[in-house]
C-alpha cells in the first residue's frame, strides 16, 4: 500500500511538474526567437500611394509584431544608397527595397545579399542583378495595357501625345510596352498620329507640364489624346489643357487613384485612372518578409525578367476606374471617401 501511495505520489509530481513545464516552454519560446526587423527603403514620399504605401506597412508591421525601419530618398539615388547602407549597417533581417533607379540599386542587392540579407524588390523592380529573391508588384504590362485599351477606345483615331514616366523606372518601361500593344497598331495603319513622344524625367508633374504645353503650342491646340502614365503626370497635363480652355475635351490617362484625380474623374477632366491597392501591396510585402525572415518558401504567382534572371513575382490584379465605378471601386472599398471627391 506504501508502495502504490508513493508511485501515485511521485505520478502526480510528474504530471505536474511536466503540465507545469509546458505552458511555461510555449511561453519561453516566442520570447526565446529574436525579433525579426525588417529595413524598407521608399524612393519618394511625392506621389500620394509612396505615402500610403508606407502607412500600411508600418500598420501591418506593428500588427504582426515585427520592427520597420523606414528611410525615405527623395527621389535620388545617392541618397537611397547611403540609406540602404545605414539600413544594412543596423543588422536588419530582410531588406525590401523600392527603388528610385532600377539599375543602380543592383549593387545595394548584391551587398545585402553577401551579408545573407534577403532583398525583396517593392512596387518597382531592380534590375541588372541576378540575387533579387523576390518581386512584389502589380502586373505592370497589364496597367499599361488597360491605359492603351482604355484610350484607344475613346479616341480610336487623331493626334496623340504619348507621354511615359521616368526612364530610370523600370515600370515606366512596362507601363509604355502594354499601351503600345493598343497605340502602335493604329499608328501604323496611320489612324493615330503622335505628335509629342516624351519620357517624364523623374515623373516630375512640372516636366509633364511642359511637354504638354509644347505640344499644344506646336500644334495649334490640336489635341485629341493624352497618354499620361500617372495621375501626377495627368495633372499636370490638364493644367496645361486647362490654360487654352480645352480641359474636360481632350480624353487623358492616368494610374495610382489619388484624391486629386478622383476628383478630376468626377468633374470631367481626367477620364479614368487605375487603381493599385496599396493596402494589399503593403500588407503582401509585409508578410513575405517575414517568410524570408524565417527562412521559409514564398510561394509566387509569376516571373519578370530583369535582363539577368526570371524574378520570381507576386503580382497582384490594378483596376480601371472612371466616373461609372469610381463609388464602387474606390469609395466602397473605403479607399477614397466620398468627402474627397468634393
Ligand atoms: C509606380 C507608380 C507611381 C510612379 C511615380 C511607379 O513606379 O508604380 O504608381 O505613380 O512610380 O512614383
């Protein structure tokens, strides 16, 4: 009887002290893993979407309990290197980087990546590096695409002026090749003629304004579309259209979904935009890092080529907005409110 009373005895101090243990490891052991910090470099903060860009990955980062540090180049490169190689410096885990020149920030890749820093390329990608992990990005030939259908459309012949963004982005080169699947054919059974064919340096709305100016004042205000490939480009073209009393006649493109322009898409001047959820881009990078951080498999959807490799992408779906769904697609997804439309 002794004997069975202390194996219960010695059962039960088991029993606890091992239920005891348990909760106590699982406690122990989050606590044990290291934080993961992610570094984020943005190009800019011009454009409204680098703005919410970063908004919703610091909301996702402090969400899911991970550290962001966040450096801003305004829209220069140098800047942007010595940021990264601060970021670099801080001992971040991963790297996603969002890059003012598609080809400069190859060497910011390759050094993160010799200190076994993974690189994720955000929104714009790097080019010229054949150690990129992975693209998260919209299907940026398709936005173009949707801007060449969408013009083409409205205006399938007459004088054109075809603007695109900034020749150091890569993306301006994507956005140019989809619309041109639309334009170049009608050029060439000379329906459309393109009267100014200019890149905007820098995606700078003032240099978007000249072009249009010039154009307009070559030509006798003989316009009858604009290719604009942002909705700062596009703004800045209607100013100019504005000034010779042609605003509201003169169909133009335009891409991000910012206030202004929807406000623009409602009153008549601009005739659509496109619409890249930035929450969901923001929230996507967000993740992925801290898959890389773990060392874990990132499942993509698709590949872009970047003259050295096929990176693999995650690429998400853009949206054409005009004034027939903009309360469905941007006030109803609470991305807009419809105060900003006023
Ligand atoms: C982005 C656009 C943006 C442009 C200017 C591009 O890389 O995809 O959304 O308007 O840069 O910042």
């Amino acid at each position: 009887m002794k004997k069975v009373l202390a194996l219960l005895l010695v059962t039960i101090m088991l029993v606890t002290v091992f239920v005891g243990c348990t909760p106590k490891e699982e406690a122990v052991a989050p606590e044990g893993e290291e934080k993961i910090t992610i570094g984020l470099s943005l190009p800019t903060q011009r454009e409204e979407r680098w703005v919410r860009d970063k908004e919703k990955m610091e909301a996702v980062a402090k969400e899911l309990g991970v550290e962001l540090i966040v450096k801003v180049a305004d829209a220069n490169m140098q800047e942007q290197i010595s940021q990264v190689e601060a970021l670099l410096a801080q001992g971040i885990d991963v790297l996603i980087l969002a890059p003012h020149d598609a080809s400069a920030a190859a060497s910011l890749v390759d050094k993160a990546k010799q200190e076994g820093i993974p690189v994720i390329s955000y929104d714009r990608l790097i080019t010229n590096t054949d150690v990129l992990d992975i693209y998260i990005s919209f299907d940026n030939v398709k936005v173009g695409e949707l801007q060449g259908k969408y013009i083409t459309e409205q205006v399938p012949e007459g004088k054109y002026i075809l603007m695109s963004g900034a020749p150091t982005d890569n993306n301006a080169k994507l956005f140019k090749e989809g619309a041109m699947k639309y334009i170049q054919p009608l050029i060439d059974s000379g329906k459309i003629t393109v009267i100014a064919e200019q890149a905007v340096e820098n995606w700078v709305p003032e240099n978007a304004l000249k072009i249009v100016e010039a154009a307009l004042a070559a030509n006798n205000n003989e316009v009858d579309a604009i290719l604009a490939p942002n909705d700062g480009t596009a703004g800045a073209a209607i100013q100019a259209l504005a000034a010779q009393g042609l605003a509201g006649q003169v169909p133009i493109t335009g891409q991000d979904a910012e206030k202004a322009a929807a406000k623009r898409i409602v009153d008549g001047t601009q005739s659509m935009t496109i619409f890249k959820d930035t929450r969901d881009l923001g929230k996507a990078a967000i993740e992925v890092a801290i898959q890389l951080a773990k060392g874990e498999s990132v499942a993509a959807n698709g590949a872009v080529e970047n003259g050295k490799i096929d990176v693999p992408s995650v690429l998400l779906e853009a949206t054409v907005v005009t004034a027939d769904n903009i309360q469905e697609v941007l006030v109803k997804s609470g991305y807009i409110t419809e105060a900003d439309l006023r």
